[in-house]
C-alpha cells in the first residue's frame, strides 16, 4: 500500500472518530480515491462498500434480486464481458425501477439500490469526486450508501452515529481488496428457473393441431434457413424470439456461429418476421387464454434437417433487463392475462410492484 494512502487511512480514522456522526468529508474520501490511478480498482473500492447494504435491501424484499443482479452487471462491465452502451442501457432501466421501489416508502431499503445506480453512473462516466452534498441530485454513491446503512434516507436528523461510523469503517477495509467480494455465487446464465408448481399447458401441444398456426411456424423457419443457408451440408439453424409488451427482439445461430446484429434485423425486416410473431403468439394465446402466452419462441433446424419448436412461458430471462423495463410485463400481463396456477412467483412479485400508482390496492 502506497506511503500517502497508509497515512491517509489513519487520518480518516481520526476523523470518524471524532466526527459528530462519525462521518468522513467529502475532501477526505476524494483524497483517497484519487490514490488509485485505475478506474477499475477505484470501481471495486465503491462497490466492495456498498455490499454492506445488501442485508438492508434483503430485509425488505427477499425475493426480488435486482441488488444482487446490478452488482453482477457491473462485475460483467468491469470483467470486459459487458460494453458500455449496454450497461447504460441496463442501468436507464434500474434506475426507474429502483425509483419506483423507493416510492413505496421504504426509504433505507430504496436507497441502497440508489447507491448501486449511482455508482454504476461513476464507473461508466469514470469520476468518482463527490460533489455537491446540499443537492440530492449530486450526491456520490458512498454518501448514498451511508444514508441507506445509517437510517439517514428518510430523515437526515436521524442519522445512527453507530451505523455510520460502521458504514465507513467498512469504506477503510474495503482500500485493501483487489477485487469483488460477492457475498453470493457469480451465475454464469441469469435464468430464473419455472415455478415446479406451473400447471402443465395445452397451448405447447395444440398449435401443432391448428393448421394456421403450424403452417405460419413453420413458414418462419423456411424463410429463415432459406435467407441462411448455403450450399454447404450439415446445416444448422437456430433462431430465439423474445417477445413483451409487442417489443420483439431476436437472436439468430447459424452453424453455431452468432448471426451478426444488422444482418438479422435486414432479413427480419424482409419475412416481416415481428408481426408473424406478434400474431403467432396472439393466436396460441387465444387456444387457451388462461395459460398466458409465452414470452420466448425457439426455433432449431439440427444437423438432420429436423425441426424443433419450442416455448417458454415462466422464465425470466437476463436479456429482458438490457431490453425492456419491469413495467412492460405489467403492461404485457393486462393484453395477455393468465390465470393463478400459470403465474410463476417471479412474475407475480413484478407485477405486484409494477402496477400504476392508481392501480394500487
């Protein structure tokens, strides 16, 4: 450790120390920040800090992961395996979705996801200098983070010297740390597994039987292989379509290589392939309403030319947070109701907290 940020450190201790709510000013933590030349290491400095919040999000709403899925976001970015416009995209979405949950009151709670919004705006922007702590809109993802742990988000007066001192001290701790400290395993696929209680569907099976709904299947996949495919043998084709709120988003394998991005939007645009999905999922819908509509359609042609179709209708899947926002399944579940034991928890709890105010019970 550097000469400067040792001395550094034990003046911060000093200062909380002796500090009325055992804080540390805003000089000093730009001080020791400015002791890192990396970005990155500055980057892991906020976000090993900010994993203290973690229990007060949990406390208050157990099931959903938004907390925990923003952290491994940022690991992704910092890790190279996530670009910058995509986590600004991602970031847009959390951050009306954490606005909306501090609007249910649950200031502390609210706050904490506050500071991962706020430091995911630090890291992308690469400036992590405090600004100014008389306007709420400047203030940085540690003075965000202090307020969530020391009870202060709801009423500044109210601030728990204890807790802040603890908050901070766990700041100095956090100087030493090269990477990380996940308090959870890292997934490699963010998938929320189906409901084992879901009721088995009729829709998967009967659209075979209903000759238009098979016949515009089927024809989607021919156009697709079609604009594809080559004179090479030994094919293989595989297409997913993400359909919610009438968005649709595609992703396209071709010989187990990804499709590049503007080639499959041209060819999409060519078979008009949004609105065959828009009206393939309608009319599946319309079999059995009270099954709901699937929110991913795969398509496969396999080495052997065999066609596979297949749906999935109680996954959440990672690819909708850097697409659409939470509140486009609320939306989604008004155009295709479904019933109860077709309702994985998962959506439920988005539903819940994504109705329109005036909706609210």
């Amino acid at each position: 450790m550097k000469k400067e940020l040792i001395v550094l450190k034990k003046d911060a201790l000093i200062e909380i120390n002796n500090d009325t709510n055992a804080a540390l000013s805003t000089t000093t933590i730009d001080e020791i920040l400015h002791c890192f030349s990396n970005p990155n290491k500055k980057a892991i400095v906020v976000l090993n800090s900010l994993m203290i919040l973690e229990d007060t999000w949990n406390q208050e709403w157990p099931k959903d992961n938004t907390f925990q899925d923003i952290f491994y976001k940022l690991n992704e970015y910092l890790n190279n395996h996530l670009a910058k416009d995509d986590l600004k995209d991602y970031i847009n979405v959390k951050q009306t979705y954490i606005q909306n949950r501090i609007a249910e009151g649950k200031f502390s709670a609210g706050y904490a996801g506050l500071a991962l919004i706020r430091a995911a705006i630090e890291i992308i922007n690469e400036d992590y200098n405090s600004k100014d702590q008389t306007d709420p809109d400047q203030w940085s993802s540690l003075y965000i983070g202090s307020l969530s742990y020391n009870l202060g988000a709801e009423d500044l007066s109210k601030i728990n010297r204890e807790k802040n001192k603890e908050f901070w001290l766990h700041f100095l701790e956090a100087l030493d740390k090269d990477k990380i400290s996940f308090s959870y395993d890292i997934p490699k696929e963010k998938e929320k597994e189906k409901d084992n209680t879901i009721t088995q569907r009729t829709q998967e099976k009967l659209w075979k039987s209903k000759e238009e709904i098979a016949q515009r299947i089927n024809n989607l996949i021919s156009k697709y292989y079609s604009e594809l495919a080559n004179d090479d043998e030994n094919n293989n084709l595989h297409i997913e379509v993400y359909v919610l709120n009438n968005g649709v988003s595609f992703l396209g394998y071709y010989n187990n290589e990804k499709i590049d991005s503007k080639r499959l939007f041209f060819i999409n645009r060519e078979i008009k392939a949004k609105e065959l999905c828009l009206d393939i999922r309608k009319s599946m819908y319309n079999i059995e309403p009270k099954e709901g509509s699937w929110f991913r359609m795969s398509l496969t042609i396999d080495n052997d030319q065999k066609k596979t179709v297949k749906f999935s209708y109680d996954q959440f899947f990672d690819f909708f947070n850097l697409w659409r926002d939470k509140s486009d399944f609320y939306e989604d579940f008004v155009q295709f109701p479904r019933e109860e034991n077709f309702t994985p928890n998962w959506l439920k709890d988005i539903l819940v907290h994504n109705k329109p105010k005036n909706d609210l019970v």
